[in-house]
C-alpha cells in the first residue's frame, strides 16, 4: 500500500491518515536531523530548485516563478499526507470506513530571511503572512470535495520541523477532524442552554483578567482556563466570526501583533521553546455559525504526552495557567 488513505476508527470516530511513504522503515520513524545549514536551505532564496514548483510567490509582477526576490513562498508538500492526485473515493472496507488520501498539503516559507520567525520579522510581513493564509483557504474553499483545512505551523526539532527556515503548512482534507468536531458540537451544546457562543463568553469573562496575557481592539491572547500543556495560549478574535477565511481583512488588523506578543513571550519566558501553533476554523461546508468561533492555539512542546494521557484524555499540566500569565506578562514588560 503506498497512497495514503484516511481510516476512521470506529471505536471513537477519529479519522486516521496512513501514508505508507512517509516511513517505511522503523528506522525511518526516527527523528530526522534538523536542516539548520543556512547555504544548503531548500527554503532559502537562490534554493528554489530544491523545492517542488510554486503555486505562489508574493514579490514583484515582474518577477519569474521559482527566482529569489519573494516575500512568501507557497508549493506543494515534497512529502505531502494527502494529495490532489488521489482520486475522491470513500468506501466501506468490511465494517470499516475508509477514503483516499484525497487532499491539499501546501508549505509556506514565511519569510525570504533564513534567520527571521514569527517572533522577529517585521509585522508587515507576518500581516502579509496571516493575509495570505486567509487567501489560500478561500482558494481551497472553491474545491467542493475539501471539507475542511487547517493553516499550522511547528518550529524547533521537537515540535516536528525538520527545517528550521520559518514556514507554516496548510492541509485540506475531504473529512473534518476530531478536535474541530468535538469543539462544534460541543460550542452548539453551549449555545442552545445559554444562547451564547462559547468563545465570545470566554472573551468577556476573562478580558483584562488574570489568564489575559495581552489584548489590542480586535484580538486578546490567553492563558486558557483549562489549558492541555504548560503556557498553552490562545488567540481569540473578539468579534464573532467563525471562519477565518471570511473574515475581513480590516478585523484581521492586530492579529499579526496578537501573534508575535504570545510567541516572544513564550520565547523569552522559556528560552525559544519548540511550539506549534494552529489554525482551528469551522469546516467550509457549513455556513457561518453562531455557535463556533474560528481561534488559534499555540503548543509549547515541553513535556511528552504520557500513558494516562494518551489512556485518558486528561492532560496532567504542572503550570496553572494563572502562574503562566502571570510570568509570561512579565516578560512582555
Ligand atoms: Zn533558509
Ligand atoms: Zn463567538
Ligand atoms: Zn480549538
């Protein structure tokens, strides 16, 4: 078996993607090294060719694809989880269910300079960024067979970036995910007992509190009340909007300094952690909904997640979230 296929668990419904090329070997599944060396960085300017072809480059008109002179660089995944290619085709395997790796799996390069990240690069840069994540989606949205895509970003080896040249991904799939799922229907429970949107009530009732690390006109980041790993933190556009790609342009103003605010505190308060970050937006098949409300949260990787974890669903987190406002807000001083 080499396409990659999604498999749902019928156990507890959560779809899995098995892509036979991504590891073949045990000994394949072991970290790879990371690509730190900045003259032979396939995501460096002038390395153009050891990328596949690009879908897009902002830079210049005039400028001829895969040259230097871009400010963000988008292609297709070199080791993509799922793929245009694969037909669309769900079937049921016995008792199981089952699909084709059908799907989009896009790179990022963020930024042309091999040093700068979302912490450093200039907020006109990171704004073009989260403007352009907004445009690919909207992109993939016109694909009717894409339910669903997720803009994520990991950085440092233990977080699962392999190049260490800042880049983000995004990823469509034709099934929604579990944790976006469980977050809908659980956001629609809420709204029918208090006739409210779970988010916009998080907003209001911790704006300005004790787990609030920073707010500006359209945006607050915090500490969440329940939070799965240490210094966990979420960004939570305060109008109600539940998708990202819908949202305009001028409400996403303040989003790139919300960012860069949550994640130099992360950096200074734990000395440049691996984290990952992602995009968590309502599903393209629905229409707008009053009761999910899109958000970004952001994973600093410090601990490994354990048996009972894994076994449970309970996370056992060693930093309340108050404590964790409290240093990170320090070190934004
Ligand atoms: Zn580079
Ligand atoms: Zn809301
Ligand atoms: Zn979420």
């Amino acid at each position: 078996m080499n396409a990659p296929e999604l498999r749902r668990n019928p156990t507890d419904g959560r779809w899995v993607i098995v892509s036979a090329d991504r590891g073949k070997r045990p000994s394949d599944l072991k970290s790879a090294a990371v690509q730190s060396q900045k003259e032979s960085c396939p995501f460096c300017p002038g390395n153009e060719n050891k990328t596949p072809s690009e879908i897009f480059a902002a830079g210049d008109t005039a400028r001829a694809p895969n040259t230097p002179e871009w400010r963000e660089r988008i292609f297709y995944s070199l080791n993509p989880v799922v793929s245009l290619e694969e037909e669309l085709d769900r079937q049921g395997e016995g008792m199981f269910d089952m699909m084709s790796g059908f799907g989009v799996h896009e790179v990022i390069v963020n930024t042309p300079l091999h040093e700068d990240s979302i912490a450093t690069m200039p907020l006109e840069q990171l704004n073009e960024l989260i403007l352009l994540w907004k445009s690919r989606l909207h992109k993939l949205r016109a694909n009717p067979n894409l339910k669903f895509a997720m803009v994520f970003g990991n950085r440092g080896e233990k977080a699962g970036a392999t190049i260490e040249h800042s880049h983000s991904q995004i990823i469509a799939t034709p099934a929604v995910p579990y944790r976006v799922a469980i977050e809908i229907t659980t956001g629609y429970d809420y709204f029918i007992s208090r006739e409210k949107c779970v988010f916009c009530d998080i907003f209001e009732n911790e704006i300005g509190g004790e787990r609030c690390l920073w707010e500006n006109g359209n945006f607050i980041v915090i500490c969440p009340y329940a939070p799965r790993f240490p210094y966990e933190l979420w960004i939570i556009p305060k109008r109600h909007s539940s998708h990202f790609d819908e949202t305009e342009d001028s409400d996403l103003a303040g989003l790139a300094s919300a960012f860069q605010s949550a994640v130099k505190a992360l950096n200074k308060t734990l000395n440049d952690p691996p984290y990952s970050f992602v995009l968590h937006s309502a599903p393209f098949i629905e229409k707008r909904m009053v009761h999910y409300h899109w958000h970004f949260e952001i994973m600093p990787r410090l601990s490994n997640v354990a048996g009972f974890e894994w076994g449970t669903g309970f996370y056992i987190n060693s930093v309340p979230p108050e404590v964790a406002c409290s240093t990170l807000k320090e070190s934004l001083k």
